[in-house]
C-alpha cells in the first residue's frame, strides 16, 4: 500500500518562479504596512489602495511560471495519493498540473461579493471600484485577509489527521492557523521540511530536515520517495 502523502506549501515555492512575497519588503508594499492592504480595516479605509494592491499582484501572475517545485508535485501524483494544501493565493500549483489542491488563503483569480462570500466569480484582469456581484455588492478579492478566519482550515485538518507522511515547502511555519497543522498529524508519521531556512517544529513526530530551496530540494525527495515505494 503506497502512503498517503499530504503536502503544506508557502511562499518559498511561488519566489522561486518570480513572485514577490511581503517579506521581500519588510512586510511593507511601496511604503505602506501590509495591513493596510491585506486587512478588513485596510479594505474598509481605502478600498482603491486594496484593489491596487491585487491589480498588481494578479498582473504579476500573469507573467510567471510553474517552477521544478511544482513539477515535481505533479510527478509525485503520478505515483502517489497526494493532497496539496498551500498557503499561497497563485494558482502555480494548477498551472503544473497539480491535482487535489486546497487553497487555504483564497486564490488571486478569484473575486467575491463583499457581503456573500458564496458568491465567487473567476477573475483574470484587474477589479475595480463599481464591479458589482449579482447580488449588487461591491466585488472584493477572494482573499482570506488578516484578521478574518480561515474557512478552509477545517478541511484541512481532516486531510492531515490520515496522511501516511507530510511534506512542508518552503514555509516558515508562522502564519497560523495553518502552522498548527502538524498538531494534527497521526503519531509516528515521517515528516519532511524543505526549506533554507527552516523554522523549528515541536512535535514528536520523525522531522527529516532538508535545508534547500524547492526546485532542489523536493524534485530530489520525490526521486527518493518513488525509488524507495
């Protein structure tokens, strides 16, 4: 019986293909604090400034690749069970073909209603002040913004509570709810952390530390797991 693997991704993996992460700058964004873009108070101030903000960012995407991280996620798949849960709002993970993917945080091509968070739409160009849902309501980014709770997270924790191994990429493990992630984890269930900087764990289960980037480290431990199963 080959193992259930689930994967938790951040960061590390999409600034690896281009994109830039708050920390880049200091969790600033052309001098202003990130709360300002990326909270409910932000959104209720200046909403312009939050619509920039994500122009920007989708802008971005268009224009960036998949990376060998996100490949070797799809080849992974091509012999394993594998479930990605990923921190990130890009959709990198779908563009190389991952499958089963849950987006914690929202996803940048997508917008939503300001009052009905049922209402999402797919949306690839920039949003406006006066794009309306059919509800009548101003659209807002399907982002899951600081301060606000994580409606997938429960998901989440049911896919970690029977995974047979866990992989973390390129995450410093300090944005919860998702860091508490691995307090969900079976007893005794091998975990594999790849980043160059990696943040310290405390749990009892088997952490198998592997201090490189994505791109070198993962496509390297899915030749591991696939010649090992």
């Amino acid at each position: 019986m080959k193992p259930n693997i689930v994967i938790l991704t951040g960061a590390g993996i999409s600034q690896e293909s281009g994109i830039k992460t708050f920390r880049d700058a200091n969790g600033l964004w052309e001098n202003h604090d990130i709360m300002e873009v990326a909270s409910p108070q932000g959104w209720q101030q200046n909403p312009e400034l939050v619509l920039e903000f994500y122009n920007q960012r989708r802008r971005q995407l268009h224009d960036v690749q998949p990376n060998a991280a996100h490949h070797a996620i799809t080849r992974l798949q091509q012999h394993f069970p594998v479930q990605v849960i990923t921190q990130n709002v890009d959709d990198l993970h779908e563009r190389a073909g991952n499958q089963n993917v849950l987006h914690l945080h929202g996803e940048l091509f997508k917008v939503r209603s300001d009052k009905n968070p049922e209402l999402i739409y797919d949306w690839h160009n920039d949003l406006h002040l006066g794009d309306l849902a059919e509800d009548g309501t101003q659209l807002r980014p399907h982002i899951v913004w600081f301060g606000e709770p994580v409606p997938m997270i429960t998901n989440a924790a049911e896919l970690t509570a029977v995974a047979d191994m866990f992989i973390i990429v390129g995450t410093g493990m300090a944005v919860y709810p998702a860091a508490g992630l691995v307090g969900y984890l079976p007893p005794f269930v091998p975990v594999y952390y790849i980043d160059p900087n990696p943040a310290t764990i405390t749990i009892t289960n088997p952490v198998t530390i592997i201090r490189e980037k994505a791109g070198t480290g993962l496509p390297k431990l899915v030749d591991q797991l696939i010649r090992e199963y």
